[in-house]
C-alpha cells in the first residue's frame, strides 16, 4: 500500500526553527517533494530530493534517508508568512509514473510573534 | 512567464449534473495532472496528461473523466455529481520529460455540490 505520514499540526515562535517530518511507506520511490500551501491558495513547490542527504535553499533545508523512509523540512529564523500546510509527497517510479505524486495529509504550521 | 491557470474559479452544481474543469498549463509544459484535495483525504491524484495520452490514472470511479488537447490545455469532466465530489481541485503541470521537473499548480477550482 502507499502511505505517508506527517504531524497534523506544529506551532512555533518567530525567529526560532521547526522541522517537519515525513514518513513514507509505498511502492517504489521516485523523489520525495516538498510543497507549500497558504489557506485558499495553491500549492508551491520548496525542494526536491531523490539522494539521501540535505538539500539546503536559503531559509528552507530538507533531508532524506531512503533506507529509513524519512524525510524532513526543516524552517530557519521562522516569519509569520511561514504559518501554511506544509505537504510531502513521493513520486511514484518510471515507467509510466513520472508525475504521479502520492501527498501527506499535510502538516500546519502556525507560527506566533 | 504566466503560472498554470484553471477555470473558473468557483463553481456551484446539483446532484445529478455534470461538470467540466478546464487547466492551462505554463507555456512549455506537455504534462497535466489532476487532483482532488479534500480536508478529509487530502490530495489525492487523479490522472495525469501527456501529449494528449492518458500516462497515469488514479483510484477514482469512471465518473471522473479527462482529456488533453494539442496545445496542452486539458479539461476534467465529472458526470452524475456526487455530494462527495464537493471539493478543490487542483491542476499541476510540468515539462514531463524524463528530467526531474516539479509540478506547479494552478489555483484552483472550487466545486461545491448542494
């Protein structure tokens, strides 16, 4: 079966740091994504890996271990434009698979002065 | 450049009824994909369009139908609408190559069935 996991709700303080986890359980592994999403808007994409290890873009870092099916995202010097659903997904592998993208339920942020 | 657009933005239907969601994609991009997201389920793939061939469907009945044009542009159809089919639903497109490409999504169509 296909399942992924994340924490429905974190809260954190502007300025400090919050990470996200991700488990994943499904049937092969093509890339793990990371997107988010502010209430009433579209999903935008943050970051990408398929390697085990960090991928780090400015204020955003996530990492993979695909032995441990695990992921996180991890928010530095948190802004109160951070507070949004933040959702994992894993693609599925070729062929015939290239976009087909399993999403978390989505974890919500809220981020406090 | 312009982001993926979907139309309309909102809509209100009745049981019984059909509907169809139309996506544009980003200039470039060959692949659409379609979406339900619920507060329930989540987001949850429904097919995916390439160069105007179905690559991929979903677990969603028959009911939930697509098509992609020449220009890339696709429509969703949903026959006998369902109250369960109240939902948003997301179009995603990307070059859809063998490069690792993300997709980027339009904002939306809401459906609402009463």
């Amino acid at each position: 079966g296909q399942n992924i996991d994340q924490p429905t709700e974190m809260t954190a303080t502007e300025g400090a740091i919050v990470q996200i986890n991700c488990t994943y359980q499904t049937s092969g592994f093509n890339g793990l994504f990371w997107y988010q999403q502010h209430a009433g808007e579209a999903p935008t994409f943050l970051s990408y890996n398929v390697l085990d290890g960090l991928e780090e873009k400015g204020r955003f870092s996530s990492f993979l271990s695909r032995s441990k099916g695990y992921s996180y995202l991890l928010l530095k010097e948190l802004q109160m434009k951070d507070s949004a659903s933040y959702l994992c997904a894993v693609r599925s592998p070729r062929p015939g698979g290239y976009n087909k993208l399993i999403f978390g339920a989505g974890t919500r942020l809220a981020v406090h002065p | 450049k312009a982001g993926v657009t979907q139309t309309p933005r909102y809509l209100i239907k009745t049981r019984g009824q059909q509907v169809t969601l139309s996506c544009s994609p980003i200039s470039g991009h060959r692949s659409v994909s379609w979406y339900q997201q619920t507060p329930g389920q989540g987001l949850q793939f429904l097919f995916e369009y390439f160069s105007e061939t179905q690559r991929n469907k979903g677990n969603f009945p028959g009911r939930f139908s697509g098509r992609q044009f020449s220009n890339s542009r696709s429509e969703m159809n949903v026959s006998t609408l369902e109250l369960g089919d109240s939902a948003l639903y997301l179009c995603a497109s990307s070059f859809g190559g063998l490069a690792d490409q993300p997709q980027h999504f339009g904002d939306g169509t809401r459906l609402s069935i009463l």
